[in-house]
C-alpha cells in the first residue's frame, strides 16, 4: 500500500533535497510542497471535505515554516486532523526539542540535515500509526473530531458601545437553535460581557486554559459552561488583569481546541486589537466587523480595518460588515460604509430597535428576546445569511414569548479566505 506525503518547507533549497529523498522512497507518494503555514491548513481542510481517506497519512513539517511557527504548526494539524502523521524535521533533535514535539502532538523527529534511513523509518512509522488511527476511526467513536474541524466565526466592534457582544451572543444562539453544537467564546479579556448578557456566573474561564499544554476533552469539559440555552460558554475572566495570561500561542491552541470538538465557534473579539483576538481574526472562516451608521464608528471601522492589514491580520475585503441599529432615515448607509472601508456589507442590516432590547438587556437575559423583536429576526437572518445555521434551509427555534422564529437561511456565503499578505 502506497503512503500519501505533504511536505511543507519554506526554504526552498531545502524543500528541493526533502523531494528528491521523498521520491526513493518505495511505495511513496510524495504531494507537491507547500511553503507556508496557511497553504498546508488550507489544503488539508479541502482534502479533509471530502472524505478522511483523502488526507495523506503524513505530514513533514520542516523547521523553516512560517508564518505559524513550526510547533504551533504541528500542534494545530495534530488537533484539527488527528488522523494523520505530522513529522518535524529540525536541525535540533536534542531531547528537549523532542520531548515539545512529542507535546505538540507530533509522530517523530528527524535531524537536519536529512538521511535516508532515518527518512525512511520516520515517514514508516508515522503512516503505520496512521492506518491504525483511521481503522479506529471508522468505528462507533462519534465524538472523535476528524476533518477540518469547526467553523470558526469571530465578531469584532469598530469601537465600543456598536452592539459586537449582543450580536455575538444572537449568532450562537441562532446556530445552536438551528441543531449545531456551538460554542461561545468571549476573548474580549478584560472588559468580557457574554457571561452578564446571559446571566451567567462561573468560576473558570479562558484564562484556566492557558498555561495548558495538551487540551483534552476533560480539560476543556472543565473550564466550558454548558448553558441552558445550548450554548457552550468559554468566559473572560472575571479579573481583567488575568486576561494577560492569554497570549496568542495560548489564543491559537484554545481555538484549536474547540474548533476539534464543536461545530461551530463564536468568538467576541471586543473591540481592542491583541495578540490573542487577532489570532482568531486571521484564522476566522468568517470575520465580521461591527459597526452603526454614524460618522465616528465609521471612522473606527476603517482605522481597524487598515490596522488589521498593516499587521498582516486580515484583508479588508475578506472581512464581513455588520451595520447595526440603522433606519431608512440614516445619511450614512451599507452601501457607503462599504465603500469607504472596502470590506463586504451583508444584505440584511440591524435595524435601530433598543425598546425591544432594553428589558431583557437590563436582566441579563438576552436569549429570553421576544422572538417578535425586529433586531433578534435581522441578526438571526444574518446568521443563516453567514452561513452558521444547519444544512436545512430553514428551521424552526424552540417557541418563546412570541412563539416558534422561522430562520430563513439565505444562502451561505462563499468561504472567505484568510486575511493575510503573502
């Protein structure tokens, strides 16, 4: 049986000596090298969509990778594709390269630079546990993650006070309402108000999982909040100093994490712009910006916008516009606010509603909105219109004060690809 490899390597000399040895190899099926961190993630997913027996067995992760570094690297393909055999080829093959590796998930290591043999035997191994891994795979093991993992959709304000968190809390409810299993998670670190909208008081928090290196299901099971609503809730700490714990090599593993383990991940990113909320921008499947139609938070729409690509976060045009609290009667209206911020404006604006919201804003209860409320059926829309509701074009919520709220699913929109420069 032939063993499929992806090689990645940024170097390309180095990428030239690994695919000559690749090609001895017997019963080798070496891919074309792919020299970036985000090129090999994007076509594992696309191979991982059609089936898992797409994917190759092994994956060789050459020290000069970027632009995640190489351990990370190998962390999120063993977290998202655990079905396949990731190899780090290191020019440091000391035991304590060794021992992180073996942390991150990896199924070997190879010193640089490279011979034969030890080639050979690594690339063996690892595809040997791979075949094992996916025979186990196919069996009656549901929750075991495989493929691409989660959608991950991230929900940024252009300044406070634009609604980002209410409508981060709608999305998820909305998905979990149409059968996904969602989780919310409120990377907003120091000011994180999920938990008050959804009156909800919880010792842990995001900040309990980042100094841990190998997230496992009972970890995680640990710091989540499994809500009423449906929602499984990752919170901000309670004390904002905290939030400093939650660098973005933290960001990166948790996201990862739960992106292997749930259908769907909601992130409230605030509106601040850290090492740990622009990791999960750049690695959204859909990031959207918040906004209402006024000339100020325009303003701080596009300053973030320009910042996000100075820092080689996201592009503007791969980032999604969510105008909200507009009327018919505003000057300043999508049309423009895309134009001037040259990101995409959704079909379905957020109309100018607080007496709707006012009551249940001031409980803490947001998910007990009136399903009448014109703002819950917009964002809700919006949701289906994202892409974040369940394969059914439409489905029906569990009936609230107002009765069942049909969600029109209008179409998922096109997968945005990743901000990022070249």
């Amino acid at each position: 049986m032939s063993t499929r490899i992806l090689p990645a390597c940024g170097d390309p000399d180095a990428a030239r000596s690994l695919a000559t040895l690749l090609g001895q190899l017997p019963s080798a099926e070496p891919a074309a090298t792919v020299h970036d961190s985000t090129t090999l993630l994007d076509t594992l997913a696309r191979l991982a969509l059609d089936s898992l027996d797409e994917l190759p067995e092994v994956v060789l992760v050459h020290e000069r990778i970027g632009p995640v570094p190489a351990l990370e690297l190998v962390r999120e393909v063993a977290l998202r594709f655990p079905a396949v055999g990731v190899v780090l080829l290191s020019s440091d093959a000391g035991p304590g390269l060794f021992s992180a590796a073996m942390d991150s998930g990896a199924r070997g290591l190879i010193g640089l630079p490279l011979s034969y043999d030890e080639l050979a035997a690594r690339v063996q191994a690892a595809a040997q546990w791979s075949a094992g891994v996916r025979r186990h795979l196919g069996g009656a093991h549901a929750d075991t993650p495989a493929g691409p993992g989660g959608r991950l959709v991230t929900v940024t304000g252009a300044k406070g006070g634009v609604g980002t968190t209410f409508t981060a809390v709608q999305f998820a409810l909305a998905a979990a309402a149409s059968g996904r299993r969602t989780a919310l998670v409120d990377l907003d670190l120091q000011a994180g108000d999920v938990g008050s909208y959804l009156d909800v008081q919880f010792r842990r928090s995001i900040a309990d999982l980042a100094g841990i290196q190998d997230i496992s299901s009972r970890v995680l099971q640990d710091a989540v909040y499994e809500d009423s609503s449906g929602l499984a809730l990752l919170l901000a700490p309670a004390d904002g100093e905290r939030g400093e714990e939650v660098d973005e090599r933290a960001a990166r593993h948790i996201v990862g994490a739960l992106r292997s383990r749930y259908e769907l991940v909601v992130v409230d990113c605030g509106t601040q712009v850290t090492g740990a909320n622009a990791t999960a921008v750049e690695a959204a499947d859909v990031a959207v910006l918040v906004t209402t139609p006024d000339v100020v938070a325009v303003r701080a729409a596009k300053r973030m916008v320009r910042m996000w690509e100075r820092l080689q976060v996201r592009k503007a045009e791969d980032t999604t516009m969510v105008v909200n609290r507009w009327s018919k009667h505003t000057e300043i209206q999508p049309a423009l606010i895309e134009k001037i911020t040259k990101t995409r404006a959704t079909r379905t604006p957020v109309p100018a509603a607080f007496k709707e919201l006012q009551a249940v804003v001031d409980a803490g209860r947001v998910q007990d909105l009136d399903n009448r409320s014109t703002v819950k059926q917009a964002l809700w829309t919006l949701a289906g219109e994202l892409g974040l509701l369940a394969a059914p074009d439409t489905a029906t919520a569990p009936a609230g004060p107002g009765g069942a709220l049909t969600l029109r699913a209008a179409g998922t929109v096109s997968r945005l690809r990743r901000g990022r420069e070249g």
